[in-house]
C-alpha cells in the first residue's frame, strides 16, 4: 500500500505566511471599521456591506490558515471579495465620507493585490 504524498498528511501544518496574515488582518479591519466610525448607521446598506465582506474575507483568510492544499477558489474569491470592497462606495454612494471612501477603496485595493500575487506566483 502506498503513503499518500507528504501535503496530506493529518494533521495539517498551518501555513502562515505573511500574505496569509496580512489577508487576516486585512479582513478584520474591513469588518471592524464600520464599528469605529460612529457616522456609520447598524442599518445602512454600506455597513451591511463591510460587515458582510469583512467577515467573508476573515472566514476564507482562516481557511487558507487551516489548509495546507488551498482551493485556487479561495484565491478567485478573495480577488473578488477585494473587488467589491474596492467598489462599494461607488455602489452604495458613500463617497463623501471621505475617511470610510479611503478606508473601503485602500483596503479593497490591498486585498486585490494579494489576491492577484497569490494567483501569478
């Protein structure tokens, strides 16, 4: 009987790189910064938004952390993920808050670019 090759070994080894990390903190700050901003209503669509594509962005950056052998979907989703962050003030109109515009276009443009160099490398 043969052994299966050494990436799939049980228990797995946590990768912790520092675009891994980085991709971590990224997403909590995405999720936490509606809270810090107390402009910010609990019921607007804009803060649904960060929440929502906060916690996504920390659930598949926890993942990555969790699987040795990552899905290039992870990579896909987080391109996307990173999109839209990058997007929504257009979307949502909330360009004139310019400290949530900066926050939500810097941070979405940041995660499309680990996103882009995790998929060319």
């Amino acid at each position: 009987m043969r052994k299966p090759p050494t990436a799939w070994r049980w228990p797995p080894i946590p990768t912790f790189t520092f675009a891994n990390v980085l991709r971590l903190l990224l997403g909590l700050w995405v999720l936490n910064a509606p809270l810090l901003d107390p402009q910010f209503a609990p019921g607007e669509l804009a803060t649904r938004n960060q929440l929502l594509a906060g916690g996504c962005i920390v659930l598949l950056a926890t993942l990555r952390f969790i699987f040795v052998r990552e899905a290039v979907t992870f990579r896909w989703a987080h391109l996307l993920l990173g999109t839209w962050t990058f997007a929504s003030p257009w979307v949502f109109d909330f360009v004139a808050d310019e400290a949530v515009f900066w926050n939500s276009t810097l941070s979405g443009a940041l995660i499309v670019a680990l996103a882009t160099w995790s998929l060319i490398r």
